[in-house]
C-alpha cells in the first residue's frame, strides 16, 4: 500500500500561485518572497519550491547545493532591495520560533534594530 501524499506546505503553495505572495525572485528551485508579517525593513522568505527538507541541518545533509542556491538568491535579494548586507537565519526548531516546516532563510536587511531577528 502506498502512502498517503503529504499535503502540500504553505510555501509549496505559494511556489505553486495557490496562495498569492510578493514574490521577489525566482530560479528553478527557489523562490524568495517578502514576509507577510515583516520584522525589519526588508523581510524577504527564501525557501526551495519543494518541502522535502524540514529545515537547514536536512537541507545541508541532503542537498548542499541547494542550500548554497538558496543562500545566492538571498544575497541578490539584498542587493536588488537594499545595499547588499543582510543577515540571514534560519530558525530551526519550534523552541526556535520555527513556525513552517518547510526549510527557509529569513533575509533581513535596511537599517535593522540592534538585536532583531526574525521569530
Ligand atoms: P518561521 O517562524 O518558521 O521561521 O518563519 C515563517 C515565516 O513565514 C514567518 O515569518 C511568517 O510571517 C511567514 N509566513 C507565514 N505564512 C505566510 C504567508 O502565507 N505568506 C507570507 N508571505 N509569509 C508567511
């Protein structure tokens, strides 16, 4: 017997068009869209289009060069959206503050208050 589909995550479903998003960039695998509840000036999601990897360590583990692409499209989000510095974090773990099991990077950038991150 087979087992049933997982359903699909919610960043799966904003890769999809299901569920509308600013997105800001885009490559075969990754997507790079702005966060609905920002918590810096530029607050940009860069998650891959598929949710195999639960979070960073998976990701790092199971695809390094995906990870190294997704780390490429934050840095040309900081670039387009503002002067290229940015801070990057991936909350992993709910006592984390991590909230979506899809793995995704925070990208973080313009005039950010000492101490914020994302979470
Ligand atoms: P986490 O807490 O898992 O590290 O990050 C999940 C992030 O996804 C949160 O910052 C949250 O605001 C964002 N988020 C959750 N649902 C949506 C959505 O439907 N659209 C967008 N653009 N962002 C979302």
């Amino acid at each position: 017997m087979t087992a049933p589909a997982a359903e699909p995550t919610i960043f799966e479903r904003i890769a999809a068009r299901e569920i509308p998003a600013q997105i800001v960039a885009e490559t075969d695998r990754v997507i790079a869209f702005h966060d609905i509840a920002p918590q810096a000036p530029v607050h940009v999601v860069v998650t891959p289009k598929q949710g195999a990897y639960r979070d960073v360590v998976e990701l790092a583990g199971g695809d390094p060069g995906l990870l190294a692409e997704l780390v490429d499209v934050a840095r040309g989000v900081a670039d387009e959206l503002a002067d290229g510095d940015f801070r990057l974090v991936f909350n992993t773990g709910a006592n984390a503050g991590q909230t979506v099991f899809h793995v995704h990077a925070h990208v973080l950038a313009g005039r950010l208050e000492e101490g914020s991150l994302a979470g």
